[in-house]
C-alpha cells in the first residue's frame, strides 16, 4: 500500500516562499516520475510540475521560473520550492505519480497566497 503524505503549506504574503515536501511510503517512489498537482477553490486539479525517475522535469508556463521540483530517492520524497508567490497559485497542493494514480491521492498541504 502507497501512502503519500505532503507538508509544508501555510498562509504567505503575496512574493513570499514555501517549500512544501511529499513523503512516500511503499517502494515505487524512486523508479517513477512523480508530479506536485493543485486544486484551487471552484477549479479543477491541475498538474503544477513533474520529474522523472531521472531527474528531468517540466513545468506549467504559470509557474516557470517561480517553481522548482526536486526529488530526493534516498529519502523517498518529493519537494516543491516556490518562491515568488501570487494570490493565483492559492490552492491545495497534492502529490502524486504521473501519470496519476487515483487511489494515491493524499490529504494535500493547503497553501494561502493573501497580504
């Protein structure tokens, strides 16, 4: 059984930092890509970044440049460092592989971009 479990969120004023972190149990973490999603109020989830088993990553126009994804295997985890926040990117953030696995979805780590 997969558990993935994210951390990090809070309430940032608008051009502030977080660094929200996925924990992954279970031995799938290293060999997959995996990806941060949101779902922000009245919206639907959408992918926010990914990364492969080997390190290569993507990222949504929105968020490029603003956003790095970074997986450490040792650790089974998985980062989002986001800096230079906006009322937009306000959402709950979730981990999951890519592409997804409905039945791995985690509780999310809320993040508030508000002054």
């Amino acid at each position: 059984q997969v558990q993935l479990v994210e951390s990090g969120g809070g309430l940032v004023q608008p051009g502030g930092s977080l660094r929200l972190s996925c924990a992954a149990s279970g031995s799938i973490f290293s060999r997959n890509a995996m990806g941060w999603y949101r779902q922000a109020p009245g919206k639907q989830r959408e992918l926010v970044a990914r990364i492969t088993s080997g390190g290569t990553t993507f990222y949504i126009d929105s968020v490029k440049g603003r956003f790095t994804i970074s997986r450490d295997n040792a650790k089974n985890t998985l980062y989002l460092q986001m800096t230079s926040l906006q009322p937009e990117d306000t959402a709950v953030y979730y981990c999951n592989l890519t592409p997804v696995r409905p039945d791995y979805w985690g509780q999310g780590t809320q993040v508030t971009v508000s002054s």
